[in-house]
C-alpha cells in the first residue's frame, strides 16, 4: 500500500540558540522518527485542547473513575477515553523573539498550535512584531472546508481567540467577537453572551443582530441546540461562563462539552470537502488556578467526555485526525502533600478519593446556594461535600468569601485540598509538559516529544496545504502596497474597534473597516475575508489590491 512517509519535527531550543524573526518561523530540527501517514484521505481534524490540564490531574481523574464511593471498590481495570490514545508529550513555552519563557500563557500558546509561530505573551494570531499569520482554521476555509469553535468559557477567550483573531492584547474581546462573527465560522458553540452587544460594545454594534442578518440560527438553551439538525449555527447559553458539569443540574439549559462536540460533528461533517473542529476543555485551568480538586475533576472528566464522542465518530468516519495538547499545566496539582510524606506507605487511595467521589457539586454550587444567605454554610458544605465539621476558621473564611466567585473558588479550594491532602503548588501557570494524544485512521498515532508549534505542522501535513500561502493571501500590509500604486491612504481609529481606513486614487475610493470581512468600493460592498487593524497598520486580502492595478 502506498505511503506517503513524513519527517515530523520538534523544536530544540536553548537560550543561547533561539533566534526567531518577524516573518520566519522557529527553527527546527528533524525529529528521531519517520511517521507513516495511511494511504487514507485525512477529510476532517478536531484539534482538542484540555486548558491547563497536565498528567497529575489526569491520574487522579482516573482514579476517581474507578472508585465505587459507596463500596470503595477500586476497579483497576478503568480507563479514560483519553487514554487509548496517549501519543507522547508537549514541551509548552513561549518567546518575544529575545527570551525563552518556560511558562506558557494560553494566549501565546493558543496561536502557537494554530499558527505554528511563537509569540509574545497576550498576543493572538499575531508574530511577536504584531503581523497577523493564519491559523488553522483560516487554511481549511482555505480549503473549502467547514469549520467550528466550542468552549466552556466565553467564546472570545485566550484559547478560542487563538483559533479566529489576531490582536495584541486577549482581553480585547470587543475585537475578538467581531473578527469571529464576521470570520464566517460555521458552528461556534460556548458562553459570552455579554460581550456581543452594548452596553459592553462601545461601538453601538449588536454583534447577534449581525449573525441572524448572515444567516446563522443562533440560540441560548441546550433544548434550542439539539433541535438545529443543519446549516451555521451559533449558540452561547451564558453571560460569561458555562458552569462547571458537576454544578449543570443547576442551569439544565446549558448543554454538556460532549453534548456541543456531538452537535457540532454532526452538522460540520455534512461538508463533503470535510472540516476542522477545535474544542476546549476551558474551565480546567479556571478550576486549577483556584487550587480547587472537584471543579478539577468534574471538568478533566466532562473533557473525556468529549474526548469519547470525539474517538467514536473518527473510528466510525475513518477519515479523521484528532490532536489533543494542553497548551499549559495550571496549578501543579498533586495527589498527596506534605502532610502524606510519612504516611503514604499506609494510605488506602480512599483518603484521596473518597471526598472527591462523594461530591455532589464543585465550589459554584456552594457560591450559588449562599448567594442569598451566608448564615447556611454550614449545611451547604455538607450536602454539597459531606463536610460537616467546619472550624471556626473555615467558616469565617466562607463567609468572608460569600458573594465572591474568585474568591469562593480559593476558599473552599483551600478547605478540601487540606482535607484530602492534594497537593499544588502554584496558583498559576505551571511549566510541565503535558501529555499529548492523537488518532489518526487506521488507528495510527503520532508518537514522541512535540512543541506546541507542531501541532499546526501536523495539520499542514495531514491536509497538504501551507499556512504561510494562507498568510500571503489573507494578511497584506496594505499601506505599503496601496502608496506604491499612487494612492492617497488616511486611518481613522476613534472609534473602538471600529478604525476604518480610506484609500483613493482618481475618483476611485475604498473603505477598509476594522474586524470586518467586506470593503465599500465606490460605495457598494464587496466580500473578501477578515481586516485586521493591527499596530497601526490594516491587513488585507490581496485580492484587494485588483481595485488599483
């Protein structure tokens, strides 16, 4: 059978080696092993990405699936969907172009997998000298594919703004949602409701209005989503944040991340021509950075989840590649501390596991059921955790927490790690290496150490296609090209996220908008991709420059 043998590299760097430019990408060196690619047509990738997760949480997710909490029976034989494709590990860093960071932050990390360039911390889409760069999304539109975005946190979060904008700064979600809606994604699935209309847009835009006006169905409530059977959908089902799946049964109308993955595999793979899903376990990390073991848990095992539906449709469809990397560790999560150092040679799994096992709820639902009154703490912890002797300090630290989600999130994280003995050891970021997975048909993997760049090599190779031709086509810096071909450009950036560049010649004009995926030439519209506003210089579609040959 006809194989098409392919070098996969990884990236070898030193502090005294790195030398990255503005328009090239890291070096690389080939990788130790030569990975066969089957013979198979590669039509679809779904890019998974648990936020934050690395392999301690991983193990005690594990553990927690196989205990029995009401006979304490341990059932070694389980295992997570996640791991029948355990593929090696990821080295996760970052770089300015000066310096190595070996703590990845999810904006430089998320546009690290989807553009195959390291960048600046904060930066999206954008090499650290703020170019834009395509993603992977961007080449299979390029391709004629469909393509999709899910998240458990507000859709213009780090991670899924890695995947569909290019700015300078991640919490720029006003720039961030309008370069997504009008970046004609087929199926965005997730929270941040909030951010797509005023009073948070400054620019008067109602970003929804926009989506109903392009022909998407857009819809609020899990029963709305599982009625969509095909064409574009978008769907947010909270303000900011999806809750965590062991708090749902307290919002039932927001849908599980399994239940979004199955949905948006089901209307993207209507595509002949294939897609491209990226899906991210958000809360994973928002759980970690809280120090807080169940939210933990809940949110590792609902990303499995996925994971499951995810592997079930690739070995059925036998034409699709999934890639999993966490883009960081978060929170250096341990099962034991210092109080288990002379006693885990006698410690049952039980004193570990067992509170987890028995919860009935993470941290939110404690900040939920108190939101109202925090003189019932004491009852709350119990029917939310078994806890029924709280100390007085621990219910002082509740109750001065009441109100508080960030602050709920540490104070009850604080209480059960002590309890249980699970270990961190920061309330940030961390410089593991997480673990990688992949699928590919004919149940292959890629196997060994990869950088987070790879995984936009790796989609490169599976569909043959180079995301730097991509570039050459979406992003030009078009006051250079537009001043060489004699015309007259002018920039007008009063208006947030709304900076609109003119360019005339003769009695021809050309408005450019910020965030938009059309132009007004001589007053009528015409479609082209994204515009980008970036360091005070637009980026446009080359096909643009046919208005002043």
């Amino acid at each position: 059978m006809k194989k098409l043998t392919v070098l996969l590299t990884t990236l070898l760097l030193t502090a005294s080696a790195i030398n990255v430019s503005a328009n090239e990408r890291p070096l690389f060196t080939p990788f130790t092993t030569d990975i066969n690619f089957p013979n198979i047509e590669i039509r679809n990738i779904i890019f998974m990405i648990p936020d934050g997760m690395d392999a301690n949480g991983v193990t005690i997710a594990r553990w927690l699936k196989a205990f029995e909490p009401n006979t304490g029976y341990v059932d070694l034989s389980a295992r997570l969907r996640m791991d029948e494709i355990i593929s090696g590990k990821i080295r996760s860093y970052w770089t300015d172009g000066v310096i190595i960071g070996g703590i990845a932050d999810s904006a430089p990390a998320a546009t690290s997998m989807a553009t195959g360039y390291l960048t600046n911390n904060r930066f999206l889409g954008v090499t650290h000298y703020a170019r834009p760069v395509a993603n992977v999304l961007q080449a299979a539109q390029f391709l004629g594919k469909s393509t999709g975005l899910i998240a458990t946190s507000n859709i213009q979060h780090a991670t899924p703004a890695g995947f569909s904008a290019h700015h300078v700064e991640r919490n720029r979600y006003d720039i961030i949602g309008e370069q997504q809606v009008y970046g004609n994604i087929d199926v965005v699935l997730g929270a941040g409701l909030q951010f797509m209309a005023p009073p948070f847009r400054q620019d008067g835009e109602n970003l929804i209005d926009s989506l109903v006006e392009r022909g998407y169905q857009f819809v609020t409530t899990r029963e709305e989503m599982l009625e969509v059977t095909e064409g574009r959908l978008w769907g947010l089902f909270a303000p900011h944040f999806m809750l965590n799946e062991i708090d749902r049964h307290l919002m039932p109308d927001q849908p599980s991340l399994a239940e979004m993955t199955e949905t948006a595999i089901s209307l993207l793979s209507q595509n002949e021509n294939g897609f491209f899903l990226m899906v991210e376990g958000s809360k994973i990390d928002w759980a970690a950075h809280g120090n807080e073991p169940v939210a933990l848990m809940s949110e590792i095992l609902a990303f499995d989840e996925a994971v499951g539906v995810a592997l079930d449709f690739a070995r059925q469809c036998g034409r699709t590649m999934i890639l999993i990397a966490s883009d960081h560790g978060t929170g250096g999560v341990t099962m034991g501390n210092r109080q288990t150092t002379g006693t885990y040679h006698s410690d049952p799994l039980s004193r570990f596991i067992a509170p987890l096992a028995r919860a009935s709820g993470s941290f939110e639902s404690v900040f939920f059921m108190t939101a109202q009154n925090s003189d019932i703490f004491p009852q709350v912890m119990y029917s939310v955790f078994g806890i029924d002797d709280l100390s007085d300090e621990e219910l002082a630290a509740l109750q001065s927490a009441a109100g508080g989600y960030i602050a709920m999130r540490e104070t009850v994280g604080t209480i059960l790690s002590a309890r249980i003995n699970i270990g961190w050891t920061s309330g940030g970021h961390v410089g593991n290496d997480p673990t990688f997975y992949s699928f590919l048909p004919g149940n292959q993997r890629l196997v060994g150490l990869f950088s987070l760049t790879d995984m936009a090599r790796m989609v490169e190779i599976a569909w043959n296609v180079d995301l730097s031709e991509v570039t050459a086509l979406l992003f030009n810096d078009a006051q250079t090209v537009f001043e060489a071909r004699g015309a007259t450009l002018s920039i007008d950036d009063t208006t947030p996220s709304g900076a609109v560049m003119t360019v005339s010649r003769g009695g021809d004009v050309l408005l450019v908008p910020e965030n938009k995926d059309y132009v007004y030439f001589n007053g009528g519209r015409v479609y082209f991709s994204i515009n980008v506003f970036s360091a005070g210089r637009f980026f446009v579609n080359r096909e643009m420059f046919s208005f002043f040959p």
